[in-house]
C-alpha cells in the first residue's frame, strides 16, 4: 500500500466513525503526522490532496516544510510536540496551531510573540489525562485553573485541548475526561486519537485527529 492508498484508507475510516457518531464529516480535521519522514515521502500525500500536516519538532519542520508549502499552497502545520520557550518565536511564525501549550513559561513567551508574529495561531493546552510523570501536559485538576490563566495572565486564546492517552490503557476513558473538561470550559476543539484509536476518539468528541503510522508507514 502507498501512503495514498492508506490516506484513502483513513479517510474511509474517519467517513464512518462520523456517520456511527452521527456527526458531520467535516467537524472532524484529520492531521497527517509526516514527523521522521523526509520531503519526498511526504510529497505523494499532498499531491493526493492531504493539507494539514502534523509535526512534533520546530527544527525538523523549519528544514522540509517551507519549501513543500511553496509547492502546495494552502498547507496547514500543527505543532504537536512539546515546544521549548525559546522557540516559540520559530513555531508561531511556522505553525497554524500548537497543540502542546502545557506550563506557565510557554504561555509567558507565546504571550510576547504572538503579538508580533501577525498571524492568528491556534492554540491547544495538553492535558495529562494519565497524570503520567514522564509525559507533557497539565493535570485534569489543575486544567481549570491554567485556562484561566492563559486567558487573563497571558492574553492566550486557547482554542481547545489535547490529550495522549497512555499506551497500556483504554483510551477511551482519557477521551471523555478530556472532553468533560473541554465542555465544562466553553472549549470547542478537541485534538484526540492517534493511528490505533482516532476511531473511538470521534465517538468521543474529537474535532482533530493526529494519524501518522496508519498513513506514512512505520517511524
Ligand atoms: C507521533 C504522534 C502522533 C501520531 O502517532 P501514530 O501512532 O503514528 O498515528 C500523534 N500525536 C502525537 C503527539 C505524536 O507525537
């Protein structure tokens, strides 16, 4: 199978995971997660008319994707990995969306180039709905509270939240904490579901899924 021919394949999924949860095909965004794989793997996709791309490093985006949205105009990127404060100014002036706002010091750095960057981001706060030590993203209790604070500390405009459920758990139970607390604070995006589960995640309310395996193969 092609990376077209799986794109076709996703897309048939997520088509039917819409119709089982009787939502509309397109409140659903699918990012195609090219992280690890170089331009010319990542050019059939587009050409299949793929235009919202996922990557989870600043750095590696900065060297293949400039040059593939000249090539293919229209082309969204969402940051999807954690973002380090001193390359907030890079991300904002690369990305359309960053899906890993999870402390303090990033909204502060966000807050300052944001402003100046011209353009309109959107921005996702992580939530560590496993409340795993080694993983990004804000504790379901503190989630509350950090909004605010993006809001009324940092001059942010979160748009929704996102979550990475633990790999030896049933996500499905993660998907509806995230989204109780996206509900509860008036958020109307939800960037859940991966490869394995981007399915379930849409029963459970996700506006954004992030697939890479499924479409470009094996990292
Ligand atoms: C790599 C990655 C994905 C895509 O994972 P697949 O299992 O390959 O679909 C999604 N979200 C994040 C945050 C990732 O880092």
């Amino acid at each position: 199978m092609s990376a077209a021919d799986n794109l076709a394949a996703v897309e048939a999924d997520i088509t039917r995971a819409c119709q089982d949860a009787r939502r509309p095909r397109n409140s659903v965004t699918l990012i195609a997660v090219s992280k690890t794989f170089e331009a010319d793997a990542i050019r059939p996709v587009l050409s299949a008319g793929q235009r919202v791309f996922g990557e989870n490093r600043v750095q590696e985006a900065k060297g293949k994707w400039p040059a593939l949205v000249d090539e293919y105009p229209g082309t969204e990127l969402h940051l999807i990995g954690p973002l380090q404060s001193n390359k907030a100014k890079d991300a904002v002036t690369l990305f359309d969306a960053i899906h890993s706002v999870d402390r303090d010091s990033l909204c502060e750095a966000l807050g300052k180039v944001l402003p100046q960057a011209g353009r309109t981001v959107d921005l996702f706060v992580q939530i560590n709905t496993g409340e795993e030590p080694q993983k990004a993203g804000i504790a379901p209790q503190d989630a509350d509270a950090f909004l605010v604070a993006c809001r009324e500390r940092w001059g942010l405009t979160i748009c929704g939240l996102m979550c990475i459920p633990p790999v030896d758990e049933a996500p499905a139970p993660h998907f509806a904490l995230c989204a109780k607390i996206a509900k509860r604070n008036g958020l109307s995006k939800l960037s859940m579901g991966m490869s394995a589960d981007f399915a379930t995640a849409i029963a459970f309310g996700a506006t954004h899924v992030r697939v890479g395996s499924a479409i470009f193969g094996h990292r």
